[in-house]
C-alpha cells in the first residue's frame, strides 16, 4: 500500500507543473490565421510537426521534471512561480500553443509576457 501512495505522489508531483501551465493562453504570435489569412508553407508545417514539436514536447517534459526536483529549493525562496513558468509554462505554450508551421520572428520579442 505505502508503495502505491508513493507513486501516485510522485505522478502528481510530476504532473502537477503541467496542469498549472495548461491554462496560460497568454502566447501571442503574428501568424495567426484569422489577422493574416496566409498559410504557412508546406515546408514550415513539415519541419515543425517532425522536428520542432517532439524537440518542445521533451523540453516540457524535461522541465516538469526539474521544475520538481527544484521544489526543496525554490519553495523556501518564493520562486516556484518563476521556475514552473520558465521551464513549464514557456515550452508547453511554444508547443502547443502556437500555429502549426509558424515560427516567431525577431519581431515577436514580446511572446511571453
């Protein structure tokens, strides 16, 4: 029993990041369909399903994990916000968040407020 509670604690500690960054819909990027109704080359909607997304889905998935093994520290030092939002937040809303095919461009300095 002790075993089953101490990995259903784990999931959750390991989830919990997720679940904080999935309603941040704060991601703003020029290439939005319905202010631009140009679609992004074929080229672009390629490269970023087979290489950029699985790239961003890891860096998620890497960041949850550190955004926990960082809690013994960041909790003590108030920053546990800061640290779910950087390594959390800003990878999860690049993935999934943004247009399939459209990349920020120098311009977009702005995309995470």
């Amino acid at each position: 029993m002790k075993k089953v509670i101490s990995i259903c604690l784990f999931s959750f500690l390991l989830a919990a990041p997720v679940w904080s960054a999935y309603g941040q819909d704060d991601y703003n990027t020029r290439c939005n369909y319905i202010i631009d109704p140009q679609a992004p080359a074929a080229g672009s909607v390629i490269a970023d399903f087979f290489f950029v997304r699985p790239f961003g889905f890891a860096a998620t998935a890497v960041g949850a994990l550190f955004t926990v093994a960082s809690l013994p520290i960041s909790i003590p030092s108030g920053s546990t916000k800061a640290v779910a939002r950087k390594l959390v937040a800003e990878p999860f809303n690049y993935t999934f968040s943004r247009p399939l095919g459209c990349f920020p461009s120098d311009a977009d300095t702005d995309i995470f407020p």
